[in-house]
C-alpha cells in the first residue's frame, strides 16, 4: 500500500514569491494536517483538514493557507515567502480527525529554500 | 495541553536495550501519550502509542506509570538504524488531531 506522498521533493523560491505544496494521503484516510519543521525543531502544526473542512490551526501567519480536496489529497499555499519560511513541510495523513486514538502517518516531506 | 519534557541525547551501545524517557506531568485523563521518531530528517515514523497500560509491538514497548506523569520507551535490542531523533507527544483532543513535538531525544546507537 502506498504511504502518505508529497510534491515536489524540493523546492527553492525567492523572496516574495508563493508557493504550493501538495499532498496525497493514505487511501481511506480522510483527515490530512501539515506541520512545519525547522532545521534543529520538531514539527510545528500548521492545520487539519477533515472532510475538506478545516478543523484547526496553528500559530502561523494568515499567508499561509491550505485546502482539502474531494479526493482528501490537500494543498499548502504560502504567499509572500520570507527566509524564515525556509524548512521542511511535512504532510500527515490519518483516518478520523475526533478519534483521540487517531494515528498520524507522515509523508517525506517537501524542503522548500527561500533565497 | 500536556506538554512533554525528554533529554537532548543518549547513549546506546548496539544490541543493548534503549530506554527513552519521557515526562508529561500535566497530561489529562483522556490524553494519549505517542511516540514517533525521523532519520536523517525524513518524515516522522510512527512507533507506539498508549493511554495508561503498557504496550508493545513489534517495534518497542511503551512503559506508562500509574499516575501517568511519565513514561518510557524500550527499544529492546537497538541497531544503527535506530539512531534517530525520538518524539514523545502527547495528543490533543478537542476534535482536532494537533501534535506538539516538542524537541526530542537524539538517540546515538553506537557499534
């Protein structure tokens, strides 16, 4: 069974730039979050799509946006790309998005460099 | 939100039994406590998760105390590829499938 798959592998953009991120969860998943991580961090939560809603948010700027598709694959739009946003965007998919023991699978990642 | 606290790095002799410590002291009755871990910065694994009894799978077994305000994670008999970076999480409920990573265990397995 295919995992949890991202696109593209790697990316470099400029200063002002966007950029999106794509994401194809495990089949029969529904629920998809991503999360941000800079080098030398953990993982920092971005948002939850379930059911092409989103179901929560992190602590990140209103450039960064995200949506959930009729096929659960999702996207993460970032606008106005800063240095800081230079990181590892990991993509997380799982069945349910109430279930507390709901299991999250991630995906490779996608390392995005802004120059 | 149950926040976890674990050391920056450990030791581990290939072979021997690696045991990662986790501290969640204000975890809540109905929160999970889960472990994953990322090589060489690829995407996070999933290894084990549990709620108050002990667990084991095929990867490690996952020891909880009674009051829950700890736990800690066996990697049985540990091989190089286990060096990785090792994340206790604690789930947040709330109708929403937030994990806050916090900085993990850099796990060394030496030869």
């Amino acid at each position: 069974d295919a995992g949890v798959t991202q696109s593209p592998t790697h990316l470099i953009k400029t200063r002002g730039q966007h950029v999106t991120l794509r994401c194809s969860p495990i089949s029969g998943h529904k629920s998809v979050s991503w999360y941000q991580q800079v080098l030398g961090q953990g993982p920092q939560f971005i948002f939850q799509y379930y059911e092409k809603e989103e179901r929560g948010r992190g602590n990140f700027p209103d450039r960064f946006s995200a949506r959930q598709f009729p096929n659960y694959s999702s996207e993460l739009n970032v606008n106005a790309l800063l240095l800081g946003d230079s990181a590892l965007y990991l993509c997380a998919s799982s069945l349910f998005s109430i279930a507390i023991t709901d299991t999250q699978y991630f995906g490779p990642g996608t390392r995005l460099t802004v120059l | 939100d149950a926040k976890t606290t674990q050391p920056p790095s450990m030791d581990c002799a290939e072979g021997r039994a690696a045991n990662l410590p986790c501290n969640h002291s204000t975890i809540s009755g109905n929160e999970y406590v889960y472990w994953y871990r990322q090589i060489h910065s690829q995407g996070p694994q999933y290894i084990i998760h549990g709620l108050k009894n002990n667990e084991t799978n095929e990867m490690a077994s996952l020891i909880i105390t009674e009051d829950r305000k700890s736990s800690t994670l066996i990697l049985p008999h540990a091989t190089l590829r286990d060096t990785a970076v090792y994340y206790c999480i604690v789930r947040v409920g709330n109708n929403f499938n937030k994990f806050y990573f916090g900085s993990g265990t850099k796990l060394n397995v030496k030869p």
